[in-house]
C-alpha cells in the first residue's frame, strides 16, 4: 500500500473553485522546485537544446512569470525592466540555483497575498491582451508553470538521468 502523501490536487478534489486553482498551481510550483533539487549550479545553467533553456534559467523566468500576473496587475507592483526584457532566461555565473529558488519563492508568496485580496471574477486592464479576470489568470499560470516544469522534467533527465516526482 502506498503510503506517500496524496498531492494537493488530490486532496481538494471536492474543494470549491478557488482552492482548486490554487492547489493546482501550487502542485506545479512544487514539481518545478523538485526538478532542480539537489542540481549544481553549473549543472543548472547548462544549455541541452539549441534554446536558450535551461533548468536555471526556467526558474529564473517563470520568477518573472509570477511577478508579471498576479502583483504587477493586481498590486501594481513594478517588474525589474531587465526581466522584462529577456523574459527572464539569461542567468548570469554569478546567480547560484539556491538565489534563484529563494527569489522564486518570495515570488510565489507575493503573488499569492496579491490574488488573496480579490475574488476570482475581479477584471484586470492586461497591456495586450485586454481585461481578464483574476480566475483567467490562474488557468494562465497553471498552464504555464505546469508546462515550463514539463521542460525541466526532460532536462533533468538530460541532465544526470533523474526522472520521477
């Protein structure tokens, strides 16, 4: 018999909207920090695909990820310009893996107290995209948190073989 903790989607299955969404999202932020556990910093900044991903860098840019939904549009929080300019990727020698989870996690802290001051069906203005709704944001991040982790997931394997979580 398994005894290892259900995941939080599966513990909220009958839970209401809001906290569906929320420990969907905090599932994929959690598999995202478990890809890179344990790495080195020069195994994290390693490039495996022409692009210009890598495990460091995917965390790095899913940090801009959560500052730029839920407290630039919620909060009005400023995102640091040369985030918004590289979209996050570019990770220097001097960023180690355990600066970027630190500032990933403070990341997903704000974001989390700056949605917890709104119901899902308040409406944002979004630069490009028009009004959206703190619900559509969500949906949004938990796409794209679960498939940037989808990527670490392959270049963990890639990386020293480690597959799973």
């Amino acid at each position: 018999m398994n005894t290892a903790p259900l995941p939080a989607p599966l513990l909220v299955r009958t839970g209401g909207e809001r906290e569906v969404l929320e420990a969907f999202l905090d599932f994929h932020r959690s598999t995202l920090r478990e890809k890179v556990h344990g790495l080195a910093d020069e195994a994290a900044r390693r490039r495996l695909v022409p692009s210009e991903t890598t495990l460091a860098g995917l965390v790095k840019h899913l940090t801009l990820v959560e500052r730029s939904w839920f407290p630039a549009l919620l909060a009005d929080d400023e995102v640091p310009a040369q985030d918004g300019h590289t979209g996050g990727w570019e990770v220097t020698p001097e960023e180690s893996l355990d600066a970027l989870l630190a500032e990933y996690d403070a990341a997903c802290a704000r974001s989390r107290e700056a949605a917890a001051a709104f119901p899902l069906e308040h409406v944002v203005p979004h630069p490009q995209i028009g009004e959206i709704s703190l619900r559509w944001i969500y949906v949004h991040m938990i796409e794209e948190t679960a498939r940037h982790a989808g990527h670490a997931d392959i270049l963990r394997e890639q990386t020293d073989g480690a597959t799973g979580g």
